[in-house]
C-alpha cells in the first residue's frame, strides 16, 4: 500500500471535488440531521414527547398535584458499516497519463480532474446513496429490513428493523387511491388528521408521499370537482400540488402535501443493476415537522490511525470517509468510501401512517 500513484491527488483537491458539484443531491437531508456518536450503538427514545399536560388549579394553601411520569422507552441497536470500493487499472491508469500530457486551459484541466477522481465521485455518491435508500425506508415503513434484492452482496438482516411507532398509527383507506373514479384522496387525508388530533392533540403539518401516489391524488375525479368547485372555474385548469395545498388551506387545515421523489440503484453479486425507489408504494406519512430523525453515525477505525495517514490520502465530509491510495503489485489506484452510519427515527409515537392501497396496515 502506498500513497497515491497520481500526483493531482492531494488533501487540497480531495476536498475540493467532495464539496463540488459532483456530490449528487439526496432527499433525505430535507428529513434527517447528522448526530454524531461516540460508539457503534444508535438510539432512540419512545414516549418522550407529546402534548403537555396541564396543571391543576389549586387553592393557595395546598401542595401542588404530582403527576405520573410517562413511560419512557428507549430503543438501541448496532450502527452498521456502509462501505464501497473500486480501483483505476492499468490501462486506466495510462489513460490517465496520456490525458495528463496534453492539458492545456482550464477545460483540459476538467477533463483531467474528471479522470482522476471518476472513482472518488462514484464511491461518495455510492454511500450516500445507501444512506438514502436506508433513510427513506425508516420514514415510508417505519422499519428497515435488507435481503438480496436490495443490498448487493452486502448482509441479509436477519428480521426487520422496527422502530417502534405504535400499531395505533397505522390505518389504511376504504377506497384505494389508484381507483380513480371513486377514490377520494382529499377526503382521506382531511378525515385522518381531525382523527389524530382527536386521538393525541398533535397538529399535522405535512403530508409525504411518492410521486405516483400523488399522481392518483391529483387524477381523483373527486379532486378534480374539489379544486374546481374552489377555484370556481367552469373551464379545464391542471390540478397541481400547489392549488391542492391553496385548498387544503382554505378548508382551515395549516397542512401541505409534500412529494418525495427519489431514486437508487442497487447491484447484485452478479453485477446486475436495479433501478429502486426507496420509498415504499402506497404508503403516505403524516408528521408535525419535516425533521423526524437524525442520520446517526459512529467513529471509522481508519479514520484516526497514524500509520495509515502516512500511507493514503484521507478526507471526511459530514459523516463519509473516502481514502485514496495506490498498489504495486498490482499496479492499481484505489479509491474507498466508508461510513458507520444509520438512519434513526426520533419520535416514532409522533408518525401517522396512511395505506392507501387497502383498509388495513400490513
């Protein structure tokens, strides 16, 4: 193992490239904060928040009532490792050399940059991807769960990571959304937030859905009259998120219909590659605040150790470490992202969850 083989790279240009705009965009920063960890154990704490409860009024010579203390539930596991590697070859390795003689100005310079650090992009984008994918499943299942299909030749969980919201939190429709003619959507989401205010006193504010569900919501023929009938338009007019939000607001509901849209893709032992969309169909979440957790991650081994830093170039951002080095035998130039991270759901009592594809949550 020694340092890199290519001279461009550096701490300096490392961090240059992770902070560019070769880091694609996720979704699950707009829901998750980084909490960072001394250990490998996440955690959670169930029951901790709610509504107040109130105080007694008293006469001015007695003792003040003493009030249980809820049940505080705390949930804990392992944060496990997300890792990715891939190595330049040779004849890449030539390529690179040969790119390298004939730089001239500044986009000969980024097309070289684009070159030696492909792998460094394709590696970070790599865990965050993972990161995505876990994060999203937590908010749209409440639970996680890896097998072959969706995890590479990576672990197969042996069960589902459940994160405890209550059974009382999950209900489904009479009709399903998909059913265009009949469905009625708006009607669904309006019943299901008078009925959690009444069952816990907490004011939904968001709506989070995938793209297609809300596909459904906007084709409804009953929210087509619905937004017709509220825009008093007699004419032909597109039913887009935002004039659904206008009228969700006019029926005095502080709520808004939020639409995730996301993409991963996941590649098998046999290096086929499948397109997955994290959030989990036909399911919708009802929330107070956008932010329901934190991206929890633990301290990396490599990342502190003197011996290695002599030997491979390191840089972190947020709670990915990439590492570059190089090999002789074989001639090669690796590049690795690693990450022990996990997605964690804050308050799991305070997520509401809408099937809206059957009567029933399973």
């Amino acid at each position: 193992m020694e340092r890199s083989l290519i001279k461009e790279v550096n701490k300096k240009n490392m961090t240059a490239r992770v902070n560019s705009s070769k880091v694609l965009p996720m979704v699950f920063p707009n829901f998750f904060g980084v909490k960072k960890r001394d250990n490998l154990n996440w955690e959670t704490l169930i029951g901790e928040k709610g509504i107040p409860v109130m105080a007694d009024v008293v006469s001015y010579d007695s003792e003040a009532p003493v009030k249980t203390r809820e049940v505080v539930n705390k949930m804990s596991g392992d944060i496990p490792k997300i890792s990715i590697k891939r190595g330049m070859n040779e004849k890449d390795f030539n390529s690179y050399v040969n790119l390298a003689k004939d730089v001239q100005g500044d986009q000969g310079l980024k097309d070289l940059l684009d070159t030696v650090f492909a792998d460094l992009d394709f590696c970070n984008n790599g865990v965050r991807s993972r990161t995505e994918f876990l994060a999203i499943q937590a908010m749209s299942k409440a639970e996680i769960s890896l097998g072959k299909t969706n995890n590479g030749a990576g672990i197969v969980t042996e069960k589902v990571v459940d994160f405890g919201v209550p059974s009382a939190n999950k209900t489904g429709v009479t009709t399903p959304w998909a059913t265009i003619a009949s469905a009625k959507p708006l009607d669904d989401i309006e019943d299901y937030i008078e009925k959690i205010f009444a069952d816990t006193g907490r004011i939904i504010k968001y709506v989070i859905m995938r793209s297609d569900d809300f596909k459904n919501v906007k084709r409804s023929t009953d929210t087509i009259n619905k937004v017709k009938a509220y825009l008093n338009s007699k004419d032909n007019f597109m039913v887009t998120k935002t004039t659904i939000n206008a009228y969700l607001a006019e029926l005095e509901m502080p709520v808004q219909i939020v639409v995730v849209n996301t993409s991963v893709r996941n590649e098998s032992k046999n290096n086929t590659r499948t397109i997955i969309n994290p959030w989990e169909q036909y399911r919708v979440l009802f929330v107070e605040d956008l932010k329901i957790g934190d991206i929890q991650h633990g301290p990396i081994a490599t990342e502190n150790s003197a011996e290695i830093q002599k030997i491979a170039t390191m840089v972190k951002q947020d709670f990915v470490l990439l590492t570059k080095w190089g090999t002789l035998d074989p001639y090669k130039e690796w590049t690795m992202a690693e990450a022990n991270a996990f997605p964690v759901l804050n308050d799991p009592t305070g997520l509401f969850y809408l099937r809206v594809d059957q009567a029933a949550w399973a």
